[in-house]
C-alpha cells in the first residue's frame, strides 16, 4: 500500500511536466480523480525512464516528510484539534493514533490505560493532544 501510496504521490504530485500538457479537469465524482485521469498518469509516469521514476519517487517521498513535519509543529486547523478533543472522551486510543498520524509507544499506553480503567485512559489521551503544543 506505501509503494502504491508513493507512486501515486510521484505521479500526481511531482510531476508538472506531464500535466502542463493538457489541462486536467477537476474530479466531478466526490473529490476522487476518475479512471482515465489516473490511468493517463500513470502511463505517463511508466513512460519515464527509471532514473527518473526514481528520482520522482525521492521528490515525493521528500513532500510527504515535509508535510508530516508541518502537521507536528502544529500547522492544522484548529477545528481538528477540538474534534480529536470530542473522540478522546469517547475512544481514548483512536484520538491518539489520528494525533499521532502512526501506531508508536503513546497508542499502546492510551489503550493499556483505557482497557484497564476508561479514566486514566480520557485524561492520558487529551493530555497528548492538548499538551504537544
């Protein structure tokens, strides 16, 4: 799914050469590019030699540890913030795992402390959202 997630990335994102062409349509279809767009990417992006998949690959990869970056120093809107707030009271673990964006040591401490007692687990889960800042 990664490969499939950065080759996707590669191809749509860092790739203004092979869309400055023609022109792409915005998805009509809930916000999901449709089949032809996706397939015509993709057969450009097979069309570049490996040097240059590689390369894109590495550009994209690159974008996404940017972005990663960016939403830890505290970049995101602070409607999410209040909506990891509401799910930390209801689901203690999950708050902390959409926080932290992977499973690491504070998800397993969050569902430790929410399996043996729901309170620990509420104040441990808001105090990673709330106190990172």
């Amino acid at each position: 799914m990664r490969k499939f997630l950065c080759v996707w990335m590669a191809a749509l994102v860092l790739a203004p050469a092979v869309f400055a062409a023609e022109i792409v349509p915005a998805p009509v279809n809930g916000g999901k590019p449709d089949s032809t767009t996706v397939a015509n990417a993709m057969t450009e992006f097979k069309s570049l030699s490996r040097h240059e998949r590689k390369s894109r690959i590495k550009e994209a990869k690159k974008e996404i540890k940017a972005f990663k970056a960016a939403r830890k120093a505290g970049k995101e809107a602070s409607t999410n913030t209040l909506l990891l707030v509401i799910l930390a009271i209801l689901l203690p673990p999950l708050a902390v795992y959409l926080h932290e964006g992977e499973i690491n040591n504070r998800f397993w401490i969050s569902l430790l402390l929410t399996l043996l007692f729901w309170l620990p687990g509420i104040i441990y889960a808001l105090i990673i959202i709330l106190g990172d800042k």
